[in-house]
C-alpha cells in the first residue's frame, strides 16, 4: 500500500499540477474516452446593472458587456462537467452625502469568474433546454479609482463564487449550435 502511493507521488512531482488535477478530472468522468462528447463554448453577452442603497446613498454597477468560454466534457448521459472563465467589466459609481454629495464615478472594476460546475440536458431533439450550477472563484479587480472620494488605491480581491444557469442550445447542425442562457453569479463575503 505504501509503495503504491510513493509511486502516485512522484508521478505528481514529476508531471505539472495543471496537468496532474486534467487528468484525474478527466479519468473520474470517462466512461470511454472514444465516446465521449465535448462541447466548447464561447459566449458574449449583457451584464445587468445593479444597486445597492445604503439609507438615502447607494453604490452601483452600470451595465456592461461580458464574455467568456465554457469547456464541457460529457460525465454521463446529458449531464456535461464544465470548466468556465467569464469576464466582466464595469463602471461603479456612488452617491454619499459625506464622500461624494452626487453621484460620481468610483471605479473601473473588473471581475473575472473562474468556476467548475456541470450542466443537466433535458433532451428533445434539435432544441436542448438546460440548468446548471457551478462553484469557483471571483477576481475583483479595481482600476481608475476616483481620489476625490478615496484617498489610496482600491486593492484587488478573490473571493470563493457560486453561479446557477439555465437556457437552451438551437442546433443548427450535429455540432454547430446556438447557445442561449442567464446566468446569476454570487460571490461570497463572510466575517
């Protein structure tokens, strides 16, 4: 037993951790690897606004364009394990009758979604409706913050995310399709 996992450690110190972590998820989702489907899935599109009030001040995100890609390898049938990265940027601006009496920008923020998560197909035909549910990190990262409001650089931020989705795939032939979908992304803040 013991030289069985000596054995596993150095493959693990003798190949990348990248590489180590692909093909343990790749081997616990293969049932033939010949048989498998793949799916890779870019995607752009409209990031909400939103606004949060703070008795009669508030802070909030304009809306804003987002892209990303989303590769999927089939783990049984219908239900896809996914890999996503998403990036979104946004103007922030507030409104504080202390630090900014009108509404003025803030900051640049971008936020850069990195989630692992599967997806469940409910299939009919040439139109495949869709949920799923990730789970992953957040990067926040601020840029051209306003010094009249704040008085130092706002520093970057990584906090653990969680995202659900839904929406439905048009095929337009066996491998070319439209994608689409909503997502609502949650990062977490704790303490």
């Amino acid at each position: 037993k013991n030289s069985y996992m000596s054995r596993l450690i150095n493959i693990g110190k003798k190949i990348n951790l990248f590489g180590f972590a692909l093909a343990i998820f790749i081997g616990l989702f293969s049932n033939n690897s010949f048989a498998q489907a793949v799916e890779i899935t870019p995607s752009y599109g409209i990031q909400f606004g939103s606004k949060l009030n703070y008795g009669v001040n508030y802070i909030k995100a304009k809306q804003s364009g987002q892209f990303g890609l989303t590769v999927g390898v089939e783990a049984i049938d219908n239900v896809m394990a996914e890999v996503s990265w998403f990036h979104q940027g946004t103007e922030v601006r507030m409104r504080d009758v202390i630090y900014s009496p009108i509404e003025s920008q803030l900051a640049d923020l971008a936020m850069d979604w990195i989630m692992v998560g599967g997806t469940t197909y409910f299939p009919s035909g040439n139109i495949r409706p869709f949920v799923g549910g990730s789970l992953g990190v957040v990067i926040l990262s601020p840029s051209n913050e306003n010094f009249d409001i704040v008085d130092r650089s706002l520093s970057s931020d990584t906090r653990f995310a969680f995202a659900f989705k839904a929406g439905l795939n048009v095929m337009l032939t066996d491998v070319i399709g439209l994608n689409f979908q909503g997502n609502m992304f949650f990062p977490v803040q704790w303490g």
